[in-house]
C-alpha cells in the first residue's frame, strides 16, 4: 500500500488518520494522477437552501464521497417539494423543512436541536433565502460557507446579478466565502471570474458561468476545507456596493442616459422586476435588449414618454435613441394585464384565427391544463379566460409549467417568453399548439440584407453572424469590409465574429444535438430537409454563383457550373445516404455458440467545426457539411474572413428548407480568433479544415492538447503532372497554348477565361513567388506581371527549365503558376522519384498511352488522387484527400471508407484512344 505525499510511513500514516476520524472525518481511498492510491479527508455536511442549484452541488458532494447529513430547506409548495429536497429524499438523507429559523427575532430552540442534531462539521449554503440564526451558522466546527454570485465586496446583496449588468460591469463572478453576521462580509475562500458580452442577459450569465461553475466551486471549497487547504481572506472595504432587490416602481426607465448605460438598465432588470416606461398611456415593459450597431433602420415611430426621439418599431423589434445618438434594439414588450408581444408586432392587429385541435391536441390541452391547476391550486376551475399571472403564478412557476409540460411532451419546444406573450389558458392552447404544428417558424427568421442590382439581378446578401437559426450582429458589435477582387470596391461590412459569439454558436449545435428536434429526427426526414436545400441552392444558384464571382473573384460561368453545381449534387448525394448508414453484426467465440450477438453501430460525433479556405467557397462547405449534417450531427462553420458571402446565403437557405434552430451556425470572421477557438472548444468533437499545412499543424495540436477531438485536414499540395512522350501530346500541351488566348477580365463576363486574384495581399505573393523564379534562373516563357487594370488581376504564368532545387519546385503557389521540367524519355523511375521529392501529396497526374506505365505510374505516386490522362475532373461521389503534409481524412463519398486507414484515387479519362484503369479503392 502506497500513501499521497506526507505519509512518511505507514506507522505515521494511520495515526494521522486514526486522530482525524476521531475528530468526525471520514477518509476515501482514490487513484491520484499516478494511478496510486491515495487517501482524501471528507466531511459531513449539513446542506441549507433550495432550488436546482442546490440540488446539483448536492449531488456532485455526495458523487466525491463527503456526506451529507442533512437537508435544511423550505416547506414545499403547493404540494410539491423543493428540487434539493426531491434529490435528498431519493437518497435517504434526512431532510428537515423548516418554514422559518427564528421566531419574534430569536432562533427558534426546536429547529436549532433538529439542525444540531445531525452533527455537521461543515454547513454549505449552495443558495438561502432564509435567514439563518448565528448559532447555526458558528456550530459546525469548520463553520459555514455561502455561494455569492458576485467579484465581492462588489453588489452585495440579494440582486448580485442584476446589478452586475445594471452598473455595466465587464467582469461578471462569483464568490464563496466564510459566513459571518454581516451581510455577504465574511472572509472569501475563492472567488472566480468571467467577461460579461455587451449583450449578455441574467440568464446568460446565470447559465453560461455562474451555475455550471458554480457547482464545481463548491465542491472544490469543501475539499479544500476537508484538506486544511482553505484561506480566509478578509473582503477589503475599497470598492464595496451594497444594492438591495429592485422593486418594480424602482425599475422605470430615465431616458436621459446614453444607449448602452439604457440597455444595461433593461438587461439588469430583465425578467424580474423588468424595466419599464410609459407608451399611449400604460405602464410597458421592455424585455430582451441588445445594442444595435450600423444605420438607423426603416419603421415606423412609437411615442414614448420621456424620450426626447421617438422610437421605430421595425422588422426586428423596437428601436430606441440614448443621448449620444446611439441605439439600442428591444424585442418584447409587456403591457399591463401581462400579454407580451413581439416588439416588431406593436402596431400589427391579432388576426390569427382560432384552430380547431385534433382529438390528439385536445388531449394535450386537458394535460395542460391538468399542469395549470397543480400550480394555480387557489383557482377552482381552469377556464379559457384564466390569466396565468392574475391568477398568482410568478417567474418561478414559469420555469416549473415549461419543464412539467416538456416532461409529457418533449416535441413542444417551450421557452419562458412563450407563457408571457399568451397569459390566459387559451391563447396559451393555441400557440402551443401552432408550435408543436411548426407553424410559427418561418416568420421568426428576419434577416437584413445588402442588395446590389448586378449580373441583371437584385442579389440579396445577408452579412450577420448566423446562430441558432438567428441572424445577429457580432456580441462586440464589430464589422469589417469584404471587397469585391474585380474593382477592389466593398461589397459588404460583414459581422465579425468574437470569441463570444463562437462560445453561443457552439452552445446552440450542442443543445441542437443533444435536445432539440434534430436529435430526434429520423434520418430520412434528415435526407428530406437536404433534398429540400439542395433544391433551394438550385433555385438560388444564379443569385449564388453571381455572389460567388463578386466575393471570390471566380469566373461566372464556371461558379454557376462547378462552385454551385457541384454544391448542389453534394447535397443531394448525401441526402441520399442519410437512411443508409448501416452497422454490422459480428460473429464472435465463446463458450456457448449462438447465445451472443455483437452488433455496430455508426453515431453522429455531436457538434463539428467546419473552417473553409477562399478558393471555391460555397463548394468547400458543401463537401464538408453535407456529409457532416447526414451523418446526424451539428455545425459551426466558419468562412474564409475574405469570402464570407455565399456561406452566409447558404445559412439563410438552410433556414428556409426547415433545418432546426442550431443546427447549422455560420461565424465570418478571424481564423486567428474564430477558428483558432474552435479547435480549443471543449464541446466540438470533431473539427474539418482546408488551408495551409502550416495552419493544419497549430489546428492538429489545439485539437489534441483541448480534448483530443477528431481532425481532417485538407492541406498544401504541389501536384505533379507527368506527361510521357507517349501520350495525346497535342492534348496533353494545348492548355499550355491557350494560355496565350486567355481572356482577362470582369468574372461576370460570359466571355471571360480568367479572373481576379482573389484579394490583394495573394496577389503580390504570387508576384514575389514570380520573382524569386526569375532570380533562381528559371525560363518566363509568359505572364508574370500585374494587369494593369483596376482590381487584382494577374496573367496566367508559365515557367520552364525549373530545376529540382529551386523555389518554384518546392513550394506551392496556390495561383495561375505553371511550372514545366524536363525528364529523361524512358526514365520512369526517376521521374516518380523527383516527383515524389516533396512533403505535399494531395494530387497528381500522368498522360500516357501506356496502360502498365500508367498503373506503375500511379501505384507509386505519393498523392491521395492520381488522375490518368485527364486532370482536376472531380465527383461526388469519389474520395479526395491527401497523403503525408498535405493532411488526412477524406472530402465526399460514402460513409464507411471514412474510417479506412488510407484511400487512394485513380481518375482516368476513357476513349477510344485510352485505356481504363482500376477504380476507386
């Protein structure tokens, strides 16, 4: 038996231990990060407090083996017993439900003897709103820690949160300290941080940081204390705020204030008490703020008291002005008898017809209505006209009716705005049930666009990040310019994307994954929606390829047939294999034949990341969502910073083909900010990625080093091209000869042969990459320069008598480069080894009318593709990918060869001049 460090020998070793559990402790055997056993003091504890939070530092307590002596809570409501008090009395842990702790000012004597009764050495206050007797608090021998969801001394107080966004606070907390008879003053045990976003709300913070950290916290602190580990820091005075519960006669809007100090007031006072001003004569209250950025948008203006400019009600909501001529946008608004609407709606008269349910519905509403009586148990009857919060229910009921009505159905998605925006039991029914009829979806999707009349139509763009089925600005508000290569004119300011909005993104494909309606579809209505997108990108494909020639510079012509085209065809392929993804039973031995069967199966990962380069956009994520999205699983995908366009149409498409809220997330922005997050991210479990093998390595590490997630990469390439003098010469070399014919120009042109540089920064390295070819000896025989004209063009380049050694034979130049070396006729053998003479190896190709020389040839050309007698002639349903530096894993085909260790691709082309050759392997 081996003992953790300070155990000098065993003698010392079990004296230490027999005097600590003479002193109550307990002690539990675990493997330590050596994989030795090692003993932990635990504690017994007395738990004081309620709700979830409670119930889940509970249970995390007892999973690390401290032990919980008793449950002190409140009496249950309305029959039903508190969430702490449900997890403890499932246990068998004495649970004690005291309505009060003192009586007339004093502790009263009877709870006191019940609570000393259960012998704690520690008292954890998870979350109290009792208050508790010093003699309770000081009895334990290690006394009493309390959770505070603020960076104390800051907002003491019950409405720490609150006030954190009210006083527009950039660091949100939280902190447990030692109890004391002050109010939240005591000594701080630890205490921990995180950025509050501009838009953030209560529940983001609640939900994001203070709740999941929460729990872990606290039962660090008991460790620590268990271990003797634990300080006692006095809270300094410097910097002390003590702000009490806002009330709702307190909460009402002083619009004398800039936009965001306006929007911090409404964001801290939403949903309780909910901040509130006076419009047409009646008290309104505003809920679900965020700051708004770029021009004032159309609407018409609402009248507010108090505002020196009137608001404008407009697609997205309720649009208001701070002092500084900067805005802030409201999405609903609550009037007086407690109906809340969608803000955009306020002028809109309420013309939706009453439905008729089916028996199935009418069951549903007798359920319904069965949960609206166990809350409201003062009202007798539950009628049509019964009004929720009239009736005595308050914000915590919300929460209870959403989650007792998921529990009997979980494919009505409910959110606590749902109960505010229809208050009486009909309205209720009603809206209910049009969601569960997926009725109301299509109008939620509002989308601002950028219109440009361009290719004789009026292309509509959207620019904002999409998440969660929502098109929004960035959480920092930023933007930056995507310019058209043609003319170098900006086309767009585009959202860019922070470390926030990755974090929202990511949350919203998990809770896609795991608990919306994407986790329980079938795969053949997954197959259905695809099919549905691939025939929206086909109606859209001008208006995309028309996008994908403005943004990235591509020929029209070719976009509309191979950008968009190919896209189109992916969808479909996989669409296809979405009900056809099978497992396999395996025979196995044992002693008994035929009494065992073992059978596979083949699951969704859960959420991927998807990072795109800039040469064919909008094929790229196809070949990498599609597959992705068939399989059952979520996206985030983040574009190429400077072609962001036709992902952010392709987000809009998903949406109107029906793909749930979640599913698909687009993030424009930084690879050095967004896509470097994603590969750090702890819930992505898998990450897809074309661009630089430079880039793919940091990818591969931060993939490896967060949480080991899977990674494809599709990386560099310096694809050799071997035409033997045996070959179609004339066909093999005349695209050499057309170089000269090319016509240069606008993409949007039908005529045009060859477009712009995709931005400016490639455009001069691959002028320099021109110049370094020239400076190493090797032929120009044509192009090499800038065309002298506005945009980023350059001339097709054709270099020859390069040499092994140089440059241009060794690095790839991403661009209209060709390099031309000789060979020794006859040589084979060399040739495949010059040919081989490089790190990259994702394509390649041979020309010859040699049959044996070509499978020789391709057998020993160290690239994922080989094409034979044809070049770059790609299809769905074939693998592509690469071997050694230029990555791994493969874009397109069916599913099960994903998990081969290699696959390689032989192309031929066939005629009556050619031979075939093998197919795929």
């Amino acid at each position: 038996m081996q003992f953790g460090d300070g155990f000098s020998s065993l003698k010392t070793a079990l004296r230490f231990i027999s005097d600590s559990m003479a002193k109550g402790g307990e002690w539990e055997k675990k493997k330590n990060q050596n994989g030795v056993n090692a003993y932990q003091r635990k504690l017994k504890l007395a738990l004081i407090g309620q709700s979830i939070f409670g119930q889940e530092v509970y249970r995390h307590l007892q999973k690390e083996g401290h032990k919980v002596v008793g449950v002190f809570t409140i009496p249950d409501v309305n029959g039903k017993a508190d969430p702490l008090a449900l997890a403890a009395e499932k246990d068998g842990t004495p649970v004690f439900k005291f309505p009060r702790w003192r009586v007339k000012g004093k502790p009263n004597r009877e709870v006191v003897e019940a609570y000393k009764s259960v012998g704690a050495d520690l008292n954890v206050l998870p979350f109290c709103t009792q208050f508790i007797p010093m003699d309770v608090i000081d009895s334990p021998k290690h006394g009493s820690i309390i959770y505070h969801p603020s960076i104390l001394p800051r907002h003491r107080g019950a409405s720490a949160i609150n006030w954190t966004l009210i006083q527009g606070d950039k660091k949100a907390g939280f902190t447990i300290f030692w109890a004391d008879d002050g109010l939240d003053t005591g000594p701080i045990l630890l205490q921990r941080e995180c950025d509050v976003g501009r838009n953030d709300t209560v529940d983001d913070l609640y939900n994001n940081f203070l709740f999941p950290e929460g729990i872990k916290a606290m039962v660090e602190a008991v460790q620590l204390i268990a271990d003797g580990k634990a300080p006692q820091m006095p809270q300094p005075e410097e910097g002390a705020t003590y702000e009490g519960i806002q009330k709702k006669e307190n909460a009402e809007i002083s619009w004398d204030k800039p936009a965001e100090a306006l929007h911090n007031w409404i964001r801290g006072h939403d949903k309780v008490p909910g901040a509130w001003t006076v419009i047409d004569g009646q008290m309104v209250t505003f809920y679900g703020s965020s700051l708004l950025d770029g021009p004032v948008p159309p609407g018409q203006p609402l009248a507010i008291k108090g505002t020196t400019k009137s608001g404008l009600i407009t697609k997205n909501g309720l649009v208001l002005f701070g002092n500084d001529g900067k805005m802030l946008l409201v999405r609903n608004l609550q009037f007086e008898d407690g109906k809340m609407i969608p803000a955009s709606k306020y002028f809109s008269s309420d013309d939706m017809s009453v439905i008729e349910l089916t028996e199935e519905e009418k069951k549903m509403a007798e359920d319904i209505k069965s949960i609206w009586k166990g809350i409201l148990s003062n009202v007798a009857v539950i009628e049509d006209s019964t009004d929720f919060f009239k009736s005595g229910a308050s914000s915590m009921h919300v929460v209870r009716m959403i989650e007792e009505i998921k529990q009997k159905y979980g494919g009505l998605q409910l959110q606590n705005e749902d109960v505010y925006m229809a208050t009486k039991f009909a309205d209720f029914i009603q809206m209910a049930v049009r969601k569960l009829r997926g009725e109301d979806e299509e109008e939620e999707l509002v989308i601002d666009y950028v219109s440009k009349n361009v290719n004789n139509m009026n292309v509509k763009m959207p620019y904002q990040c999409f998440i969660n089925g929502q098109f929004m600005n960035a959480e920092e508000g930023k933007t930056y310019d995507t310019i058209n290569p043609t003319d170098g004119s900006i086309i767009a300011k585009v959202s860019y994307a922070s470390v926030a909005d990755v974090d929202k993104a990511v949350a919203a494909a998990k809770d896609a994954f795991e608990n919306g309606e994407w986790a329980r579809m079938n795969a053949r209505e997954r197959g259905r929606l695809m099919y549905r997108l691939a025939d929206l990108m086909e109606e859209h494909q001008e208006e995309l390829a028309t996008i994908e020639a403005i943004d990235s510079g591509a020929v029209y012509t070719l976009a509309l047939k191979t950008h968009v085209g190919m896209s189109v065809q992916t969808f479909r392929y996989f669409a296809g294999w979405c009900d056809k993804i099978q497992g396999s039973t395996i025979p196995i031995s044992q002693a008994r034949p035929n009494h065992n069967l073992t059978f596979t199966k083949k699951e969704p990962i859960g959420v991927c990341a998807i990072v795109i380069p800039w040469n064919y956009p909008l094929m790229m994520l196809a070949w990498k969502s599609a597959a992705c999205l068939a399989a059952g699983n979520t996206l985030v995908l983040k574009p190429a910073q400077v072609t962001p366009l036709t992902a952010l149409k392709f987000a809009e498409l998903s949406a109107k083909a029906g793909f749930p809220k979640g599913v698909v997330n687009i993030l424009p922005g930084s690879g050095g900010l967004v896509g470097q997050h994603l590969s750090e991210h702890p819930d992505i479990r898998k990450l897809g990625f074309t661009g630089s093998t430079l880039i793919g390595k940091q990818i591969m590490k931060s993939c490896a080093v967060s949480n080991l997630k899977k990674v494809s990469l599709e990386l560099g390439g310096k694809s050799p091209l071997i035409i033997f003098e045996d070959c179609e010469l004339d066909k093999a070399v005349r695209m050499v000869e057309e170089i000269k014919k090319m016509k240069i120009g606008d993409p949007l042109d039908r005529a045009t042969d060859h477009g712009p540089q995709n931005h400016k920064a490639h455009l001069e390295k691959l002028l320099e990459y021109c110049e370094i070819g020239v400076k190493e000896g090797a032929t120009l025989v044509y192009g090499g320069r800038q065309v002298c004209r506005p945009g980023f063009f350059m001339e097709p380049t054709v270099f020859t008598d390069v040499e092994d050694h140089m440059y241009l034979a060794q690095e790839e130049s991403f661009g209209p480069i060709m390099v031309i070396s000789k060979f020794k006729n006859g040589d084979v053998d060399g040739v495949l080894k010059r040919a081989n003479n490089t790190e990259y190896g994702l394509a390649s190709g041979v020309f010859t009318r040699d049959l044996s020389k070509a499978l020789y040839v391709s057998e020993n050309l160290e690239a994922g593709t080989v094409f034979i007698n044809t070049y770059n002639k790609t299809d769905v349903a074939a693998p592509f990918g690469g071997f050694k530096q230029s990555g791994f894993g493969k874009d397109l085909e069916h599913f099960h060869c994903r998990f081969h260790k290699t696959q390689r691709r032989y192309q031929c082309e066939i005629s009556k001049d050619s031979y075939s050759t093998q197919p795929t392997v």
